[in-house]
C-alpha cells in the first residue's frame, strides 16, 4: 500500500512542481539523466547477477514484440478504413505500442510484486527500447513528413549500444563471471532505490492533459488498444501456450504499462503527431493506475 501512495504522492508533486514553478521549465532533463545514467543501471547491478535464467522469460522479451505488432496491424486497418492520416496511424502505432516499462513499470511492480521481481522487469524494459531504437525508427520514418528520409543502420546501431541502461544492463551480466561484486549490494541498492521516486517526480513534471477536440477518437483509440487491447494480446498466448507463475504475471503486467514517454523524443525528431502523442502519454499514465489494478487482480486469478 505504501509504495501504491508513493506513486500518487511522486506524480502529484511533479505536477504541482510545475504548476507554481518550483522547478525550471527543462529541470525534469536532470533528473531524467540521474535515472537514465545512474539509477537504472544500478538497478541492473543490484539484481541481474542473482537472475537464473527461466524458459519463461521468453514470453518477457516476446510480450513487447506482440504488442508493437499489433498496434501496426491494429492502426494500419484503422488508416486503410477510415480517413486517418498516415503520419497519425504511425504515431498511434508507437504511442500505443511501445509501453512504460521502467519509468511506471518499476513502481508498480515494486508496489504489487514486490522489489525482487524487478529484474523480470529490466528484460522486459530492455527489449522494448531496443524496439524502439529498432522498428520504431522504421515506423517514424515511414510516417513522417520529411522528405527523402531512409533509415541509417549506423544511426539505429548507435541509438542502441550508446544508450546508458542497456550498457549497464551488459555490463552487470558480465562482471560479476570475473569479479565478486557481492560487497556492493547496499551501494547498488540505495542508488536504485531513487529510480521509483525520481523517475515519477519527473513524469509529473512533464505530464500533458492537453487534448485536441479533433482528436479525441485517435487518442481514444491509442488508450484502449495500449491498457486492454494490448496486455490481451499476450494474455491469450501466455493462456493459450498453458504458462503461469509470476514471471508470466509481470511480463504481461509490464504489458499494461502506460504509453512510453520516450517515444515522444521519436515523435518530435520525425515530425510525427506530437499533440496526439503528447496527450496519449499524459492520459494513459492516470488512468493506466486504474487499469492496472485490475490487470493485477486478473493476473492473479488465472496466471497463479
């Protein structure tokens, strides 16, 4: 229960942070760096040299990939059928595909799993952005507005192995085979446990309730394919392939998430649907509190 309020009172501040203009205008970029630079990777270091490998992690790393590849399928039939444009299906392709796996996702598997299960967490956080700095690149591309835009491999390679979870995710994998790290558990510890906080602090700093009239079907649509659509997708094929257990509840907990925040950096850099996105992120955070919930009680009624 207290680290549920600590959710509510982390995004709370953020937001009455910037409504009185306690914090500069771009503050939410340092404290983005602590946890991108910092905490994560501790995080990484503190908890993936004691992760044994499960077969059942599978479905962790395949879970984000059926989601992205539903949201294309999803909103490529909602551009052929309607009179979508195609630079907002791509962007309601990645807004609703891509999902918040660390930012969000960390808390509140923390608040309803408990800390020890956050390593199932980082798989499913790694194999998302490396979606995004992979296929979700491709999609922006396709859809944006620029001209004579291609993809450059060396820019994807470079997005991916220069991004500073990822190679601290690596790096906790592979120094602990060659030396005993065990004396630094605390170290590790205390600098990740200022993720869960800093990281919400933040988002409520940079949350956007802001909604165009016009496009409320678009962000309806992108909301309701992100927090049931989408977490259904890997339910049925974790029910369908028999798995159960809590590897499988967190790996489609994850699956629930709110929309991404990165993606909006994407969105922004391919001049992609911005007012959509933006709006989709900062609704899908408080009502995805509220789906989330009930994902939980559903998880644990048949993935027991």
């Amino acid at each position: 229960m207290s680290n549920f309020i600590l959710i509510i009172f982390c995004l709370a501040a953020g937001i009455i942070s910037r409504k009185f203009n306690w914090v500069a205008k771009d503050g939410f970029k340092a404290l983005n760096a602590w946890v991108l630079y910092f905490g994560l990777p501790a995080i990484s270091f503190n908890f993936l040299p004691k992760l044994t490998w499960n077969n059942s992690l599978l479905i962790t790393m395949l879970g984000p990939l059926l989601v992205l590849a539903g949201s294309i399928l999803f909103f490529y039939i909602l551009e052929r059928t309607s009179k979508l444009s195609k630079r907002t299906s791509h962007t309601l392709m990645l807004i609703a595909g891509l999902s918040n796996t660390s930012f969000v996702g960390f808390p509140l598997i923390t608040a309803y799993f408990g800390a020890d299960k956050l390593p199932i967490g980082i798989v499913s956080d790694q194999t998302t952005f490396f979606l995004l700095s992979t296929v979700g690149v491709v999609i922006a591309v396709k859809g944006s507005l620029k001209k004579n835009n291609h993809v450059d491999f060396g820019f994807i390679l470079k997005r991916v192995f220069t991004f500073p979870p990822l190679i601290g995710c690596l790096l906790a994998l592979i120094i602990p085979r060659f030396i005993d790290i065990s004396s630094l558990d605390d170290f590790f510890h205390t600098i990740g446990s200022t993720v869960s906080p800093v990281a919400l602090f933040s988002i409520g700093l940079q949350l956007n309730f802001g909604i165009v009239k016009s496009e409320i079907p678009n962000i309806t649509y992108a909301i309701i394919y992100k927090l049931i659509i989408g977490p259904a997708i890997v339910t049925a094929v974790a029910y369908w392939w028999g798995l159960k257990g809590e590897i499988i509840q967190v790996s489609i907990f994850e699956m629930a998430m709110p929309s991404l925040v990165a993606t909006s950096i994407i969105l922004n850099q391919f001049k992609l649907n911005s007012k959509v996105g933006n709006s989709v992120i900062g609704l899908s955070i408080p009502i995805g509190l509220l789906t989330t919930y009930l994902w939980f009680y559903v998880l644990n009624s048949y993935f027991l």
